[in-house]
C-alpha cells in the first residue's frame, strides 16, 4: 500500500468534502431565513408601511452628510452573515490554504497544521482512515487523529494504520521524555549539588541527587534510572541524529538504544560516522537487523580498536548457572561467537538424532532436545573419563561455522569485517584466524554492492552447493521482521516451481511461518535483482526487505 501519493490525494478529498459541507451549510441556512424571511414580511408590511410615515412626519432625518441611511439588520440576517464569515475563514482560509500546500506537497504531512485544523480535515465516518493516519506526523495531531477513529467502524487495514499509528505516537513521546528526562537530570545536577569541599561533597554528588529525586518521582530504581539518564544524555549529545529519527517516529525506542549501545564506545567522531551509515535504512529495519547494521558500522569506522575490543570481550567469557523455580535452572555461556556457532551446531546435530515423541506420544519441540542433548553430552564426558584428555585438542580443530570474507581482507590487503554465519559482522582478524584452517569456496562478490553474485559455477538444480550459496547470500529468513538464521530456514521458490526455475534468483530463505503465509495465507513476494523482496498482504498492503550488504563499503 502506497501510503505517500495516497495520504495526498486523501488529504485533497477530505479538504474538498470539509469545504463543500459548509457550502451546503450555507445555502441551507439561506433557504431557512429566506423564508423566515417572507413569513414575517406579508405580516408587517402594512403596518411598518404605518410607522415609516409617521416616523417621517414627527421625526427629523437621520441622513447625514453623507446622504446615507442607516440600515437595519434582521436575526436571521445576522445569523446568516456570521455563518457565512465563519465558512470564509475556515473554508476560505484554512482549507484553501491546505489545498495550496497539498498542491506543493503533504500539508498534513508536514507537521505545520494544529491538531483541531488536522481533525476538521479527516475522512468522514465510514470512509478508510488508513492514508490520512499514515500521513499525520507523529504529533499531539496524530494522538487526536487515533483517539478520534478509536469508536469508528473500521476495517482491518484502517485498524493496522492505527497501531503503526501509536507506535510512531509513542516513539514520539520517548524523545520527547528523553529530552526532559536530560534536562531535569542536569537542572537537579546543578540545583542539588554539595558545595565543592564540604563533607558531604565526599559521599553524595549532583548526579547522584538527580537520580534520587527522578528515581523517586517516576518509581524507577536505581540502575533503571542510572541508564534511562545516560541513555537520554547520550541521544541529546552526540546521537541528536538518532533522536531526530525516534521523534520523526521513524525509529522505535529499543532501535535509539541500540545505536547507543552500539556507540558507546567509541570516539565522538567515530559514533557520527556510524549514525550516518545506518541511520537511512533503520527506519525499514528489525531492532536485530539494525544491531547487525551497527556491528558491521562499528567495525568500518574504528577498525584498529574492533579487534581489541573483541579480545578483551572474549577475555570475559563465561558459564553462569542460575536456580529457577518449578525444579528448573538455567546454564547461560557467553564466548566468542564461533564457539557459540560450533556449541548451537552440535546442539543441532544431537538434537536430530533425539526421539522427536516422548513415550506417552507428545511432540518434543527443537528447543527441548537441543536441551537434552547437552545434558547427554556432559553426561557423556562424566560417565567416559578417558575423553577429557582429548577436550583440549578439539578445542583446536577447525571450527564448525561459515565464514564470508572478501579476499583483499583475507590477505590482509584490508581491514573489511567479514560474516560469521547465524551472528553477523566480525573483525578482520578474527575472519582470518577463523579462514586460516578452513575450506575454502570461491564466491564472487560486486564490489559496488556488496552482493554475492555467484558460485563459481552454473548449478540447475537444487544442490548443497547452492544452498550454501543462497544461505550464505541471504543470511536470514526474508520475511518481514524476520531475523531467523537461513541456515535453519525452509528453502523455497519465489515464483512456484515450474521443473526449470531453480536457480539462485528465484530461491529464498524463509522461515515455516512465512512459507505457509507464502503458500497458504495469501503472502506474494517479489524478488528483485539486487536482492530487494517486496510483499504484498492480503490486505493490499506492501513491505519492502532491503538486502544486507556482506562489504559496508
């Protein structure tokens, strides 16, 4: 659904219904004192005929210098002329003047009409709203425009608007919180301060003070409030451009976070280069594409500190166990990323080989006995002692993982992230050590794109070799929102399979959910050549899945 040609030709429509509905007001209030009008003057012209004569017999004129009479006005008259001033002002004024911004663009869109303007000029009951939320500024109008079509009967896609509606609403509300979360944070900081010296300047500081008195007004505790303040103080400094797109409604709150998050830490110079790589597309992004995004931004623009900073992440690594209720308990590792791949691939590799059915019939879903599965292979180890010394050389073979790296940072000719398959963007060095044991496949990347264009050779029908290739290409499900990992995801054909047509072009990832929508719930996708899917819905609407580029240059 084409919201911003649309949102113009319904914002016209409704302009030109808002002026033709005084215009019917207007002649109907005519003809009601027209003939009030011709009532009350059968009945009194003989006698006003009675009194103008002896007014003039008994009266002085009333002409002037002039020579001008005053005239008299009638309550109808009266009622009428206001009416008809109203409906200049309003129709003449307001709506021509709408007319004349829709005709230079959007007047809706644009943000410069109050909200009682923008109420006037909505579609009347029982015609689609969709368009004209759409068009609405994310706003005190926009937040009139939804509570107003909240008790209207609408259909399903007119319903959709109205969430995306409030979600860019409430996206709005959040920078604009965040501004005055910033600036009440530095207002206390200042008020609230101990004087330089003074004992209590040695325990109790002005930030301090500002988090206690926000903490206590809006029940935040203390981290909350700690990061809600940095967070706010990050995006009213140096991430200004990213609070411009959450208060354009354009991102959502976990998205303005994750840039902060992602910016963190780096240089004020370095965190403004990756906001200008990834702020265009954010907008049409999933919060876990956009972190891909950023990882891959954040490599690009500070490549001599990324491989540092993996290492001193990695030097973090850990297993945590934590008690749960119910008899349950939780095992959580963190480690570099390609042991995570290599634990989830063997995990997966278990888990086929587990009964799919308990004994009493029911289904054991994936995630179960990827569970089991680790509990047997530690059991495993426990009950065959004579393995643990093996462990230390497995922990050196080849890994189990998928890398895409560009051969100038294979040879070390550039500093380019590579892509660890199912985790996204990772350091040069880190892409090379893991290449270094592995086997290699050449694939052939455009370099203005950063697209995987081929496999090295022509493949007609399905075969291990293109899937890898399309996995490798796509990375994720292409469905809408999806950040499910390819490589679990069902390999279907974009145009129905016709005995001919399997080729790299018209295969996709796509994860259960969004093959049946494909095939049973009415889904069409399109794909284009540089990889852009387009969906229509069955509501007519239209998603746009850009390509994720392997080169951020």
């Amino acid at each position: 659904m084409e919201f911003s040609d649309g949102s113009r030709r319904a914002t016209m429509t409704v302009v030109r219904l808002d002026a033709a509905r005084w215009a019917r007001q207007v002649r109907s209030e005519q003809r009601r004192t027209a003939a009030a009008s011709s009532a009350s003057t059968s009945a009194s012209a003989s006698a006003s005929a009675s009194k103008a004569s002896e007014a003039s017999a008994h009266e002085p004129s009333h002409e002037g210098a002039s020579g001008k009479g005053e005239r008299s006005v009638s309550p109808a008259q009266h009622s009428l002329d206001e009416l008809r001033e109203q409906a200049e002002r309003e129709a003449g004024t307001v709506l021509e003047l709408t007319l004349a911004r829709a005709a230079q663009g959007d007047a809706v869109a644009s943000g410069s009409l109050s909200a009682s303007v923008v109420l006037r000029l909505m579609p009347p009951d029982g015609e689609p709203v969709a368009a004209f939320v759409a068009a609405v500024p994310p706003g005190p109008a926009l937040i009139a425009v939804l509570e107003c079509v909240a008790a209207r009967a609408l259909s399903a896609d007119d319903r959709v608007e109205v969430v995306r509606g409030w979600e860019r609403a409430g996206a709005w509300l959040a920078a604009r919180q965040a501004r005055a979360l910033a600036a009440a944070a530095e207002a206390a900081a200042v008020e609230l301060a101990p004087q330089p010296g003074s004992p209590a300047a040695e325990h109790w500081s002005g930030e301090q003070a500002g988090e206690a008195e926000i903490g206590a007004a809006v029940r935040w505790s203390q981290p909350t409030v700690a990061n809600r303040i940095h967070l706010a103080g990050e995006l009213t400094g140096r991430c200004v451009p990213t609070l411009d797109e959450l208060e354009a409604g354009r991102l959502e709150p976990r998205q303005a976070a994750a840039v902060v998050e992602a910016c963190g830490p780096l240089g004020d110079a370095a965190a403004a280069q990756v906001q200008q790589r990834v702020l265009g597309r954010a907008g049409k992004q999933t919060v876990a594409q956009l972190r891909r995004s950023l990882r891959r931004a954040v490599i690009a623009a500070d490549p001599s500190t990324a491989a540092e900073r993996q290492a001193a992440a990695r030097a973090e690594r850990d297993v945590a166990l934590t008690t749960l209720p119910d008899g349950m308990a939780q095992v959580a590792l963190t480690t570099d990323a390609a042991g995570a791949q290599t634990v989830w691939a063997a995990l997966d590799a278990v888990a086929a080989h587990l009964p799919a059915v308990d004994p009493e019939g029911r289904p054991v879903p994936v995630a179960a006995r990827r569970a089991d599965g680790l509990v047997a292979l530690c059991a495993a180890v426990l009950g065959d002692p004579d393995v643990l010394p093996g462990l230390a050389h497995a922990a050196t073979q080849r890994p189990a993982v998928r890398v895409t790296v560009s051969l100038d940072t294979l040879l070390g000719l550039s500093e380019r992230p590579g892509e660890l398959d199912g985790y996204g963007p990772i350091p040069a060095p880190m892409a090379r050590e893991l290449a270094a044991d592995g086997t290699w496949r050449r694939w052939t990347l455009e370099p203005q794109t950063g697209q995987l264009l081929d496999v090295g050779s022509c493949t007609y029908r399905p075969s291990a070799r293109l899937a890898a290739f399309v996995t490798a290409r796509d990375r994720t499900c292409r469905g809408p929102g999806s950040g499910y990992p390819a490589d679990r995801a069902d390999l279907d054909h974009v145009a129905e399979f016709d005995g001919a047509n399997t080729t790299r072009a018209n295969l996709q990832p796509l994860r259960r959910r969004w093959h049946n929508a494909k095939t049973h719930g009415g889904w069409r996708p399109t794909r284009a050549p540089d990889g852009t899917v387009t969906w229509r819905t069955p509501l007519g609407r239209r998603y746009v899945i850009p390509p994720e580029d392997l080169d951020p240059e």
